[in-house]
C-alpha cells in the first residue's frame, strides 16, 4: 500500500511479486488500446497530429543535417560509416524533436488518456482520490511538463553517445530510462498529490522497475513512424500499471485492518 507518514515519505508495502513486471506494462499499452474500441478515436486524433508533425521533423532533419553531419564525421571515420552513423543520428535527432512537441504540446492531451484507461478499469475509488486530492488538469500538467523536460535536457546532454555505433545508442537509451520512467510516472504522482520527495522515493524504492520500464518506453519512441503511436500506448501502459498499484493497495487493506484488531484482541 502506498501511504505518507507524518514525515511526508513514503510508504511503500506492495508486494511487487503480485504485479506485472513493469517492462510489460509499454507493450501491453498496445495491446489495450487494440482490445478497446472506445480509446481509438482519442488515441488515432492524437496519434495523426503527432505523426504529421513527426513526418514534417524528420523531413526537415534529413534535409538541413545529413549532409553536413556526414561530412564532419568523414574527418574521423571512412566515408561509408560516417553516412551510416550521419543516417542513425538523423533519426535519433528527429525522434528528439518529436519529444520536444510532446514535453511542451501533448501533457493535457495524454492526461485525459491516462484518465479514461482508469475509468475504463473501473477505478472508482482512486479516481475520487484524485477528486479529493484537489489535482486539476492545470497543476498536473504543470508538474508533468516539468519533468518531461528536465528528461529531455538528459536526453538531449547524453545523446552525444549516439556517435558510437550500436553500443552508444544502447548505452543512452539505459542513461535515459529512469528518467523517462519518472516521467511518465508523474500522471501518476500528480493524482496521488506526490510531492517532488515523494515522487522520488517512490522511483528510488524501485529503481530497478523505473529503469526498466523507462527503458521500453524510451526504446518505442525511437521507432521511426510509429514513435506517434506508441507515445499514447506508453500512457495506456503506465495508467495500467498504476491500477495495477492501486489495487494491489486496495486488497491489503482490509488485512492490515484485520492484523490490527487481533492484536488488539
């Protein structure tokens, strides 16, 4: 159960062993919304404004970056590797602008989707939680915006890495993964009313979880033409996973209550 205690930390006493490991919860986002009719017409308007906008970046990267970039790399590595290495981190650079219109453009939008995935799994009490909570779509987003793009400035610092063939890459989307895991963890955080200190001992109580799961989400969003897509299948994800949570949260309190009446008995 995730509960605060009068210091304002955290207590956290999921048995996680009870929950999907959470690397599945990005893939299992997919296999949601193709089971739920009623997602499609949010995710597929969102999706195609996202996908033209994404067509028009990655045009643009191509265009205005291959040929110079490729050029500079020619001073260090032959010809035919600095095209390769100039194709690849064309795609990565574009993918990063993509997830610049998303941090700045997209978190009410996801926001609503997160909302309807928990009205769907029919999670009454936690959506009169978030009521009770005060959270609102302004003070989310606010919170979510913030750490989409502290994540970016990570990702955009790190992305040098991407010079090394195939093991850079690797190394980046693993640099990038817990970040990213917190951040789409924060349409979470902000129904709980987490304070930044909260939030963080959640994602350092399970580093392991966040790193993971950031990592698969990270890892969708570099997939040139469907990175549109899976940006809103990511949020299906984590919203699964946090039902996921809250009903574990749900089940063991009754025994928590009962444990206590025995003692006192």
């Amino acid at each position: 159960m995730i509960t605060t205690n009068s210091q304002g930390q955290v207590d956290l006493d999921i048995d996680v062993e009870e929950v999907i490991s959470p690397p599945f919860y990005p893939i299992m986002g997919i296999t949601y919304l193709l089971a739920h009719p009623s997602l499609w017409l949010k995710v597929i308007c969102g999706a195609l404004v996202l996908f033209a906008i994404s067509i028009g970046l990655y045009i643009v990267a191509f265009v205005s970056i291959l040929v110079p970039q490729a050029h500079g790399l020619e001073r260090v590595v032959p010809g035919w590797l600095a095209w390769i290495i100039s194709v690849i981190l064309c795609l990565i650079e574009a993918a990063l602008l993509v997830l610049i219109v998303v941090a700045l453009a997209y978190p009410c939008y996801l926001d609503t989707l997160f909302q309807k995935v928990l009205e769907l799994e029919k999670q009454d009490e936690f959506i009169a939680e978030t009521k009770h909570n005060g959270d609102n779509c302004a003070r989310g987003c606010g919170r979510d915006l913030g750490m989409a793009l502290f994540s970016l400035l990570i990702t955009i610092l790190t992305s040098p890495l991407n010079v090394i063939p195939v093991l850079g890459t690797v190394i980046w989307v693993y640099v990038n993964a817990y970040f990213t895991g917190w951040g789409f963890l924060g349409f979470y955080f902000g129904r709980k009313a987490f304070t930044f200190s909260q939030a963080r001992a959640f994602c350092r109580s399970r580093s392991g979880q966040v790193t993971s799961f950031g990592a698969v989400c990270f890892a969708l969003h570099l997939v040139p033409g469907f990175n549109a897509l899976f940006t809103f299948t990511n949020i299906i994800g984590v919203a699964l996973w946090a039902c996921d949570l809250e009903t574990k949260a749900r089940r063991n309190r009754p025994t928590s209550q009962s444990a206590l009446l025995t003692q006192q008995v």
